[in-house]
C-alpha cells in the first residue's frame, strides 16, 4: 500500500484551496531522505507578481537542496510556471526509481532544473504536459542519468511545435509525448 501525500487539502476537487507544494525541501542536504510516496495534486498557481515560490513545483519544491528521492510517483500536480512535479533549483538531489506522470506546467510540466546537478537514476517521465519542456527542462543544469532505465534525459519531451529528435544516446522507443498549455 503506498501512502499518498497531496495537496488537496481543502475542498475535495476544489483545486482553489489547494497547496502549492505538497513537499519542500530547500535547504535539505544528502542524508535527508524521502522514500516510498505518493505526490500529487500541488497547484503552484499563486500570483504572477510574487516570486517564483508559489508559481513553481507544484508537487515538489527545492531551492538549494540535496536530498535522496527514492521509489515515488509523482502524479497530476500542476505549475503556472516552472516545474509541475518538481522544481529544483541550485541543488544536486539523487532521484532513485521516481515516475513523474501527469504533471502540469509552462515549462518542464515533469521536472524543472535551474542551475542544478541532479541525479536521476532509473527515473520515468510519461505523459507530462508544457508549454515549453515537458520533461525535464534544464537551465545551466546537468543532471547525471545512470541504470538500465535512466530516462530523466531520455525523457518523453515535445516542445509546443513539432516533436524533437532524441538527443544522442537516446533510444527512439522511449521518446514520444504531448504539449499542452497548463
């Protein structure tokens, strides 16, 4: 049974009483740990005149952390700007057999990395939608993917106007997707 840790916390369905972030993690360095969950429903759809905060990660949140993801699915939050499942900047978090599925955002509706160095080990990104960068959107970022199934650069990813060749090492089989403004 997995436990499901989500954003809906007001009115059920009611996604304006929602939270923006159903986890925050900035700050967090490698011997925090979040394994074994469920996230979803976060909509990070605050004003467009404050910072980023409540506009980006709407499933997930760091700004300069470095904690171990492992063994989560993160499913069907949404981003009115970056980073529908995760929005991860200024940090280096190792992401373990995570699946970012459903997730919502202008860019990078998966993941979105600013000047970031995450890790992405056995890491799935299916059916995320964006504007721009479904998944994972990088910015002066370099995430590492290893493992037989490491897709975090192999992601399934479309820009708004035509489908993008896989870049080099990529197998064609894992690289289709779907854009959709958020």
């Amino acid at each position: 049974h997995t436990t499901v840790l989500t954003g809906d916390i007001g009115v059920i369905g009611n996604h304006s009483d929602d939270a923006y972030h159903v986890v925050t993690g900035s700050g967090a360095n490698a011997t925090a740990r979040l394994d074994g969950f469920a996230i979803t429903d976060g909509h990070a759809t605050g004003d467009s005149t404050t910072p980023c905060g409540p506009r980006c990660g709407g499933g997930l949140y760091f700004i300069g952390g470095s904690p171990t993801l492992a063994n989560l699915f993160i499913i069907e939050n949404l981003a009115s700007s970056n980073g529908g499942g995760l929005d991860n900047s200024s940090g280096g978090p190792s992401l373990v057999n995570v699946n970012f599925v459903g997730n919502q955002a202008y860019l990078g509706g998966g993941m979105y990395n600013l000047s970031s160095s995450p890790t992405l080990t056995d890491v799935i990104f299916s059916a995320n939608q964006a504007s721009t960068a479904a998944a994972p959107a990088q910015r002066s970022a370099r995430p590492v993917g290893e493992g037989p199934n490491a897709r975090g650069i192999c992601a399934r990813y479309r820009a708004t106007s035509a489908l993008m060749p896989p870049p080099p090492g990529c197998a064609a089989a894992h690289w289709r997707g779907r854009s959709r403004s958020p």
